[in-house]
C-alpha cells in the first residue's frame, strides 16, 4: 500500500506535456483499479484524481474503452459505498470524465467558469443571428450540379423546400454554435467598444471570432450533411440520379458565374462538411477578423506548436498554441496556480512536445537554492554548462558583472554571500551571455531594488533579436517592456498585442493588476490577544539597540550600532539598495541572527511577545517538507503546543558545544531545566530544576532573569518564554484536527484540494507563500514580519494582503522594493544605507 500511495503522488506531480493514450492508460489501469478497490479512502481519492487527470487528455475513445469495465465498475463501488462525502464528489467527477472521455453522458466537466464577454450577449439572441448566417451561407454555396443537368444550389434546397425535421436539424446547429460564442469564447481583443464607430449590433461577431475552430467544426461538420441527405431521399430516383452529385465535376460555377477548376474525384462527405462550415463560419463574420487564424506571420515566426499540460492532478491547458515570433516580449497573465512557472519550466527543459530543437532556450529562475560548494562567485559561473556551450570567455564575463556594479571582493565571495538582488543580477548576467534565443524570466524584478529594475528594463529593451517570456506581478515593469499578453482563458493562451495597460482595457475585471484595492480575495489575520504590561499600542514591544554585524569571514561590519523599535501600531517600510542590509536588520530584530560579541548591542522583546516571521527566501521554512501536505506540517511544526521555528532561532537553540557541555560531567546543583516563571514584585523569578535534586525533599528553586543570565542559562530562558507565550495563545489547546487547520488555511485562500490532499511540492510559488503566512499566522501573533512578500503572491492575492494587513491589530515590519505596496500600508520608514538605521516618521514611546 506504501508504494501505491507513493506511485499515485508520483502521477499527481507528473508534469503531462502530451495526450494520454492506450498504451499508458495499460500500464495504469491496473493500479487505479486495485486503489479504487482498497479500504484506504486516501487512495481511492488520489486514485479518482489520476483517473479525472488522464482521461482528460484522452482524445480517441478507443484508448480508453477497454479499460471501462475495469474502471467504471469500481468507480460506481465507490460512490454507492463510500460514507465521506468529499472522496464520493471526487469519484463522481472522475466518473463524469471518464464517460466524456468514451463520448458518452452529458456532464458538464469544465470547472473554468467562462469569461465574460466586453458586451452581454443572450443564447436566443445569438441564435437568431446564427441562424440567418446559416441560411445565408447555404444559398451561396452550391452543392450539387453535372455537366448535363441545370444547376442545383442549396437555394433551391432552403426556398420552401426543407421538412420539418430538416429545420430543426439546421436549428439545432445554430443553437449548438450560440452556446460555444456566448458561453465558451474570450473577449475579443480586436473589439473596441470605446471607439466611436463601433456598432454594438456586430459584438456577436466579435465572439464568433473567438470561438475555437475545432469547436465550431465539432457543433456543424455531425449535422449539416444529414440536411442534404434528407432532401435527396425525398427527391425522385430520377432527379437524385442526375441533379444531386457531390461537388465532383472538373469545373464548377461560383456564385458570380465565374469558371473555377475544381480537382477530379468526388471529395469526401467530411471535406463537404467541412466546406460549408466554413462558409457559415464566413458569413457570421461578415468583415470581422477571424481571431483563429494568423494574419501577420512575425506573430509565430518562432514557434507555432499545440500541445496540453497538466501538472498537479490538475489540467492547466488543454490543446492550446504556443505562438512566439522573434523579438516579441511576452507577458504571461493568469492567477497564482494558473501553470504559469511550470510552463515556462517545460519549455526551458524542452519537454514541450514539438518545440523546434532549434530552439535556445534559458530559464531564468527567481530562487536559485543550489550550493555554491564555498567556491568563488566567478569560478562557479565559468564552470557552469551554459557558459562552456556559449564559449564565454573569463574576462568577458568578469566585465559584464562589474558594469553593473560587482565589485572584485564580490567576485571572489561564494555566491551565498550575495543579497537577494545580487543573486538576481547574477542570474540575468548569465542569460545575458548564454546567447538564449528565448529568454524565460520567472518574477525577474524579484528582490531588485529601483535603480536595479530600470536596469534590467533598458537590458531587455535593447535586445531587438531575442524573444522573452516574463512571469511578474510588478506592473509598472511588465507595463515597459511588453509588445503582447499571453492570458490563461479557460484551459487555453490566448493572445492580446499590447502591453499590461491595452489588456486590462479588454479585461476590465483584470483591474487588481493596477488596482491592489480592486482584488476580490480576502485573507483573515487572527486577532493576537493583550499583551501584560501593554496599555497603549505605541509602547515599545521589540527593540534592537546599538548592535553591530559581520558577516562570518568579514572584516567589515555590514552594519554598525543600529538601533530601531517596534509597537503594536507600527506600520514600518524598511528601504535600501540591494546589499545595504535590510534583511540581515530584520534577522538580528527576530533574533535568528546575534550581535557582534563586545559590541554592547541589546535585543529585546516582551517576554509573551509572538512574531510571525516570513523570511526573504520564504521556501526555507518548508523545504524540508515537501513530501508532506500543508495540514501535515502545521500538524509537525506545532504538535508539540509552540512553534517549533521558535526553537531554532540563534537566541533559543543550543550550539552543539553548548550540548557538549550539558551532556558532560556537571556537579551538584547547576541548572538542568527551567520550568515556568513569576513575577516578584518587579523581578521575574524563573522555576528551575538543577542536578542531583531530590523533587521529593527538594523544591525547585526560583532565581531571577539577571542571575540566569550571569550563569549562562539564557538560551533555556528564553526557551520558556516561548512556551509561556504560545500557551497564551492558547496553541497548547487548540485542537490539530485536519478540519481545525483545514479551516485556517481557507483564510489565506488555500483550498482543501492543495491544503489537504496535495503534498507542499505541487504547491506553486504563490501557494507556497500563502501556506508560509497561515502557518505563520497560526499561533496568532502580535507582530508581522514580512522580508519581501510581493516576490510570489499575483496582483489579486497581494491586494488581499493589502487590505488583511490594515485591518490587523498588531504591529507590521516590511522589507519591499514595491513602493506601491509599503506606500498604501506603512506610516514609518527605516533607510539602511551605509551600514547605518535611519528612521523617519512614528514616534514611539
């Protein structure tokens, strides 16, 4: 059972680049089947999902007929039997899929609700219009003639002549097509309903012309033959011999009377079809651009491929065109979960099917976690496999980083010694040399600070030759450098010219780009409760005072006796150029790093103080999870009734010398744990144990903070007030029960089927963050601190933590380049420039 469950996650994560067909479903089926029939309701569950999964890329029915009878059976045996509800909705949508799969059943299976179209649109209304397009087409397109015989064109057929059943066969397709334009179409980028001369009567067209064309063949080519089928069997054998032949003749007359050669042999019954859907297709256009064909080559002079992917136990695009012309700058738009990275992650490893081997692809990733083995910056670049290939010298390399501000001692510095923005710079430099013909930029902006971005924004417009894919949720960058949009609609790209501004003037419920108040998702942050002492929220809670850092292995301190204080009503920007600082300022404030010994630096913070702190490369926090689902590792890192993380900061966890020691020979009477504490008058006195105690004779003993300290049991100090301050939020308490953190994570948009069912490695990187705040936020913390949170969350889910953070009821300490962000939040700003904290704004007791 362990491997089965093993090999369904494994399919789960599969990334699937091609449509499945019998010979895979062969080597699976079995194994679906046997899960499905398992008491285990965790697999029958993972094992539904797989089965939805694949047969949604099934595309002949014959690939998936012979397994129905070892399918379907055990899918029905499921839903009759099984007492969970959410596992029986689960198998039920499997089962739906599965028919749909075979061509049967009328279930609706497309969880992508449609988007709205620019201008309403009705069924009937369409219909209607339809309707007369279809006639039309008709009368112009002649069907039947001999060289010997008079003429005979669908006219003839539509002028009184069509029966009953012959009408409603014909209004049957018009209506069949009306679903697909209403219902299954994008806005039109070509449709400007602000223009002048734009007349609203012709929107329908607009819609037609972005209905698949597939989709439209499929709603016609079944049904229009069965009309002149009908009528010839009504004719007289006579007439049906000689007036009723199939477009088959050397020439045939056009409906201007012109002589058009046609080719001999009588075409097949599909190639008619397939004609007069096209005609009707014509005729509903009118002068309207068909959106399904290409009319300026340079649009896909690139690659023009279809293909599907599906990652996840989810299908994130379904027969969709990968279109890229040369030198065109793309923007790829949906919301976080959308597939965004993982397509830009398959096209740079090539596992696209039918992407030109030609092609030269680098993908440039936003979190580069490799080790850099201790070696020097410029070393490990030389080494590197896309540097050999493009035959990049050492010298050309060494001057491309320092044009943009690497200075020697960086270059002689492992890559780990590098900010956050300095890795980033890296990054772009190695493309930059690689000689990529497609660049892949996943959030590029990340972690760059202003100058930094208008860099990277001149860069990208100066090369004329190379086209790029971007992922980012900075607006004002994507707004710069875009020529076209690529946006996810309902499984499928879809192409709008123009930068960011031209698409959200088609979407305009795409506003949240620009607007963070615009955002219809919400996040709830818990409400901390009163912290002892604390009567006004300007009182001082966190405080660091004359520190100074260096790095290990440096000389010079990256920062030299700062000082900075946070109360439960801060609102705080901390700003800086990338390197000043700002996220080694943050460390030393939540105690996960120390102040330079000697250098009389104090850190402190209230005793039941809770800090919630979401670090700059945020993955940190669960990369040693990501087998387990997000349920599982809130489960793990509270299980105990305090924050796990807490432990592990520098000013909590024991060295492994200080483990040494305490393991060693210690005498009578030295400090073994310390328990709880009191207040005695105005010193706080700790409940300790010690060595050699007899509990039975002996009492613990109670000494004071100052004394602990002098001893050097600080580090077990503050251990206990870790315990005691999740005990006051009650962790100890509450209940880690799947619905309890289930319900928790709902708050931060996290829905069950990744929250509770998906392992932390299918998350994606928006997902990951939302994750790392809920388990943040669930010991319901007094202060937030946030190291670069826009880096991962789109415009929607950033607008929900916007609006979360302004009504939260403790205090907030960002680190951002986004100034929109900190401008619309934070009162207070901390500038780290030169090794120095300057503060300007709130005044705090």
């Amino acid at each position: 059972p362990d491997e089965s469950i093993k090999t369904l996650d494994a399919l789960l994560e599969t990334t699937f680049v091609a449509n499945v067909d019998a010979p895979v479903l062969a080597l699976i089926a079995p194994l679906l089947a046997k899960s499905l029939k398992t008491r285990s309701s965790v697999m029958k569950r993972k094992a539904s999902r797989v089965i939805d999964i694949m047969c949604r890329l099934v595309q002949e029915p014959s690939d998936v007929a012979p397994f129905m009878p070892l399918l379907l059976p055990a899918l029905d045996k499921v839903i009759d039997e099984i007492v969970d509800a959410e596992v029986c909705g689960v198998a039920k949508d499997a089962r739906a899929i599965l028919l749909k799969a075979m061509g049967e059943g009328d279930e609706k299976v497309s969880t992508v609700a449609a988007t709205p179209t620019a201008v309403s649109l009705s069924v009937p209304a369409v219909q209607i219009k339809l309707l007369d397009a279809l006639h039309h087409s008709m009368k112009n397109n002649q069907l039947y003639s001999t060289a010997e015989q008079p003429l005979h064109t669908s006219s003839q057929l539509l002028q009184g002549s069509l029966n009953d059943t012959e009408q409603k066969i014909f209004t049957f397709i018009s209506e069949l097509c009306a679903e697909l334009v209403v219902k299954g179409t994008p806005p039109n980028p070509n449709m400007k309903i602000d223009d002048a001369d734009f007349d609203v009567e012709n929107s329908w067209r607009y819609a037609v012309a972005m209905s698949d064309s597939a989709d439209w063949n499929d709603c016609i080519v079944p049904y229009i033959l069965s009309v002149r089928d009908s009528y010839k069997s009504r004719c007289s054998p006579a007439t049906s011999e000689t007036n009723f032949i199939d477009i088959s003749a050397e020439e045939k007359v056009d409906k201007d009377g012109d002589n058009e050669s046609f080719p001999m042999g009588s075409p097949t019954d599909n190639t008619v079809a397939e004609q007069l859907s096209s005609a009707f297709r014509s005729a509903a256009l009118g002068v309207v651009l068909d959106s399904q064909n290409q009319t300026d080559p340079n649009d896909s002079n690139l690659c023009d491929i279809e293909f599907s992917l599906a990652f996840g136990g989810k299908i994130l695009l379904h027969n969709t065109y990968l279109r890229l012309g040369k030198g065109r700058r793309y923007g790829l738009m949906g919301k976080n979960g959308a597939g965004k990275t993982t397509l830009l992650t398959n096209i740079g490893s090539g596992n696209i099917e039918g992407l030109p081997a030609t092609i030269k692809t680098v993908y440039v990733q936003h979190d580069d976690a490799s080790d850099d083995q201790g070696v020097s910056l410029i070393d490990e670049m030389m080494a590197g496999k896309d540097m050999i290939e493009a035959g990049v010298k050492r010298e050309d390399a060494a001057a491309a980083l320092t044009h943009i501000g690497f200075t020697e001692n960086m270059l002689s510095c492992p890559r780990s010694m590098l900010s956050g923005g300095w890795k980033m710079k890296l990054l772009i430099i190695r493309a930059m040399l690689s000689r990529a013909d497609v660049l892949l930029l996943d959030e590029p902006t990340n972690h760059l600070d202003t100058a930094s971005v208008a860099w990277l924004i001149n860069y990208i417009l100066s090369q004329k030759d190379v086209t790029c894919l971007i992922v980012s949720h900075d607006t004002q960058f994507m707004d710069a450098v875009l020529t076209d949009v690529i946006h996810y609609e309902n499984r499928k790209l879809v192409y709008y010219h123009g930068n960011l501004t031209h698409f959200v003037s088609i979407h305009p419920e795409a506003r949240y780009y620009y607007e963070l108040a615009g955002s219809t998702m919400s996040f709830k942050f818990p409400t901390p409760e009163r912290l002892d002492g604390i009567n006004s929220t300007t009182r001082s809670v966190l405080k660091i005072e004359n520190c100074t850092y260096t790095y290990p292995g440096q000389t010079k301190p990256q920062l030299v006796n700062v000082s900075a204080k946070v109360c439960l009503a801060s609102r705080v920007a901390v700003v800086g150029a990338n390197g000043a600082g700002k996220s080694t300022l943050i460390k030393l404030l939540v105690q996960e790093a120390e102040p330079d010994e000697g250098c009389g630096g104090i850190v402190w913070k209230h005793m039941n103080l809770r800090v919630a702190y979401v670090a700059q490369h945020s993955f940190h926090h669960i990369e040693q999870h990501l087998d387990s689902t997000p349920v599982e590792y809130i489960k793990w890192r509270f299980a105990a009734g305090y924050d796990k993380e807490d432990m592990t900061k520098a000013n909590t966890k024991l060295t492994e010398e200080e483990v040494e020691e305490r393991k060693g020979e210690r005498k009578y009477g030295d400090i073994d744990l310390v328990l709880g504490r009191r207040k005695n008058g105005r010193t706080m006195e700790y409940e300790c144990t010690f060595v050699g105690q007899n509990p039975a004779r002996e009492p613990n003993k109670y000494i004071t903070v100052e004394k602990l300290t002098e001893m050097g049991y600080l580090k077990l100090v503050q251990q206990c007030d870790t315990r005691i301050a999740a005990a006051a939020a009650g962790l100890d308490l509450r209940p880690l029960l799947t619905a309890e953190i289930q319900g928790h994570l709902d708050d931060f948009n996290l829905a069950a089927e990744f929250g509770t069912h998906g392992t932390i490695r299918r998350l994606s990187g928006g997902q990951k963050v939302k994750l790392v705040l809920a388990a943040a936020m669930w010991n319901r913390p007094h202060v937030i601190i946030l190291d670069e949170p826009t880096n991962y969350l789109d415009r929607e889910a950033l607008g929900a933590l916007t609006q979360a953070i302004k009504t939260f009821a403790g205090g907030v300490v960002i680190i951002s380049h986004n100034h929109e962000f900190t401008d619309a939040l934070c009162s207070e700003k901390w500038l780290v420039k030169d090794g120095q904290c300057f503060t300007h704004g709130f005044d705090l007791q």
